[in-house]
C-alpha cells in the first residue's frame, strides 16, 4: 500500500505531465478563422510547447510545420507526404505567402518531427478562409 506522502509524489507528477502535454499546441496566428483573403496572402505558424527545428533533427520535443491544403490533421507517427497539397517548412519558417485561386479552402498545419513524421491532431490546426 503507498503511503500519502509516495501518493502525493505520484499524483503530481501526474499533474505536471498533464500540464505539459497540454501545453502542447500549434495554431495559425494569421489569418484568423473564417478570413476573407486576397492571394496571394501570409499565413503565421505558431507553437507551444514545442521548439521549432529544421527537418533532420531529431532532438526531444522539436519539430517543424506543415501546411495542408484542404487536407486533413495526419495521424502520429505517419509521413506527411510531398506534395502540392502538403507543403513543408523544413527549414523551420514561422510564416509563408499562400497562393491559391478564389474559393473556400480548410487550412490545417500539421507539426512533425525531423523526418517529416506526424504528430498527429494532438499537434495540427485547421482554419477555413475564403479566397476572392
């Protein structure tokens, strides 16, 4: 049987992982949700929890963005793939101008680590804009 003290120990440190994970977070600063658009037009990354590196490395809690284009959040552990619709920041950029024709889109950036393998929706938001 543990004892109050061990108990304790154990149930914040439960807390404080909690807390971590939560922390743990990506959004699209720029444009906000439901934005009407001119193109071509800028989209800002944003992170929490997390250190944005360039592909290639593979140190703990790092990573870089992902841009997908009417696509959705990629399950943890899969390869975000390479192509028009999936475009990467593997340079570490923050931020990138979009260029697409007049129409309704679902933006969802995706983060993933060193080798370009998901995060999964724990670590991706989406935003719908409006092209005119």
């Amino acid at each position: 049987m543990m004892s109050r003290m061990a108990a304790a120990v154990v149930l914040m440190a439960g807390v404080a992982a909690g807390a971590q994970a939560e922390a743990q977070s990506v959004k699209i600063v720029e444009p906000a949700d439901g934005a009407t658009v001119s193109s071509p037009f800028k989209v800002k990354f944003g992170v929490d929890g997390m250190e944005v590196k360039p592909a290639g490395d593979m140190s703990a809690n790092t990573g870089h963005h992902h841009l997908l284009i009417n696509a959705d959040a990629i399950k943890a552990g899969e390869s975000v793939p390479f192509d028009d619709t999936h475009l990467h920041f593997g340079k570490g950029q923050t931020e990138t101008e979009v260029k697409l024709p007049p129409g309704s889109y679902t933006l969802t950036l995706q983060f993933a680590n060193g080798a370009h393998q998901s995060y999964g929706p724990a670590l991706s938001n989406s935003i719908k804009v409006t092209v005119k």
